[in-house]
C-alpha cells in the first residue's frame, strides 16, 4: 500500500488513531450510565446514552477518517 506518492510506505502511525479508543472506552464507564433517571422522553438513561455512544463512535471515526486522509 502507498499513500499516493510512489516509493512512500503508508503509515498508520497518526496521533489522531488515538482518537479511535474514546468509543471503545467510553461504553465501559459503567458509572455514566448506572441510573435510571433523568429520563429523556420517557426513556431511561441507559437507552438514550447508548444512543449517544454511537453517535460518539461515528463522529469520532469521521473525524479520524478525514484527519488522516
């Protein structure tokens, strides 16, 4: 694989992967969502946040994506 220049090796060594472990770890808080209240439009806390999560995990691969483009 090359990054479009020839002769130079892609590299994944990016600062910006780092960003990639924010949803992976962010789900494991067990504390964020151990409630039942506030509820948002009648739904406990752990469904919206869930929701939330993957909102985070695709905002996050996006901008990985794009920064190392």
């Amino acid at each position: 694989m090359t990054t479009g220049e020839p002769g130079q090796p892609r590299t994944d060594r990016s600062p910006w992967n780092w960003l990639l472990v924010l949803p992976i770890v962010l789900p494991l808080l067990t504390f964020l969502y151990n409630a039942d209240e506030p509820r948002l439009l009648g739904f406990p806390l752990f469904y919206w946040l869930q929701i939330a999560f993957i909102v985070v995990g695709v905002a996050t691969t996006t901008l990985v994506y794009r920064m190392t483009k």
